[in-house]
C-alpha cells in the first residue's frame, strides 16, 4: 500500500507538470512537456531533485520557492496527495480514469477548454472495458449536454463539455452515465 500511494503521489506530480505546461490546441505528451526541466514560475530558478520530491518537498520548504521564497500552489500537494489517496482506494481502471479526470480539471481550471485527446482517452477506456452499454451511456450523454447546448445557445455550456459527456458517456455506459 505504501509503495502504490508513493507511486500515486509521483503520477500527480506528472499530472501538474502536463497540466500547467500543456498550451492550448496542442499535444499533451510532447517533448516540451515531458522533458523540460521544473522551475520556480517567479525566479525561473530551476529546481534540484531534492526540491522536486512529491509532498514532502512542499512540506520541508513551508510551501514556498528555497530561492525567492514566492509561495508555491497549494494545487501541487493537494493534486499529488489525491493521486496518491486514489492508487490505494481504487480499481486499476478507475485509477487511469480518475488521474485522466484530475488532468481535465487542472487544464479546463486553468485555460477554461477540455483537450480532445484526453475525452478520446476516456471514450476508449469505455470501449475497451464496457462494450454495447458504452455506446449507448454515449448517446444519451451527448444528447442531454448537447440539449443543454441547444437550449440556452451555448450559454449553459461549452462544446467541451459536451465532449466531455459522451467519452464520460463510453466510460460509464448505461444507465451509469445518468
């Protein structure tokens, strides 16, 4: 349990590295998000390993930069300790589903728009593990947001969302997706 919760605490330190590093209309795993190095986003001091340890980096600095002393986002922590809490509570599926969710939070929170490849993502973790019900939890999801849509003119919601629905749609199935 200890080393899954480590793992989960490293897989949400990836999550807000993707998220606050993803730039609108691109690709989420490229070679600029992946590979860069992190940095503090107001000295632009770039960070030791040491102050790159998930959780416990944050906690030993007080929640501030070892450089310029800028506070640092309490989104880091709580993003690495919800992952963490979600690979020891969850089935291996609905990890994957949960981390995908928590990537769309970060990015719609930050930019206000859902990326295409993580709603295909979610459509085809539906596909793969729940078939016929998928298509129809699908249907129904994107029929209610796109109802949604139609009604108040776009008012009520954004196109992301109702993408959102019908690949939440293929995960869930039917009647699930209600």
């Amino acid at each position: 349990m200890i080393l899954l919760f480590l793992l989960g605490l490293a897989a949400g330190s990836f999550l807000n590295v993707v998220a606050l590093r993803y730039k609108p209309g691109g690709w989420l795993f490229t070679k600029d998000i992946l590979l860069g190095r992190s940095h503090c986003p107001k000295c632009q001091k770039v960070l030791r390993w040491y102050e790159l340890i998930p959780l416990v980096s944050f906690v030993v600095q007080f929640g501030h930069c070892r450089h310029c002393h800028h506070l640092i986002s309490w989104q880091y922590p709580i993003v690495e300790l919800l992952s963490g809490l979600i690979f020891v509570t969850v089935p291996p599926i609905w990890i994957l589903t949960s981390l995908t969710l928590i990537l769309i939070a970060l990015i719609d929170y930050r930019l206000s728009i859902i990326p295409d490849q993580l709603n295909l993502f979610l459509a085809f973790l539906g596909l793969a593990f729940l078939g016929i019900n998928s298509v129809l939890g699908a249907i129904f999801g994107g029929g209610l947001f796109g109802a949604i849509i139609f009604l108040t003119k776009g008012r009520g919601m954004g196109f992301g969302d109702l993408k959102l629905a019908v690949a939440l749609g293929f995960l869930f199935g039917w009647p699930k997706i209600l």
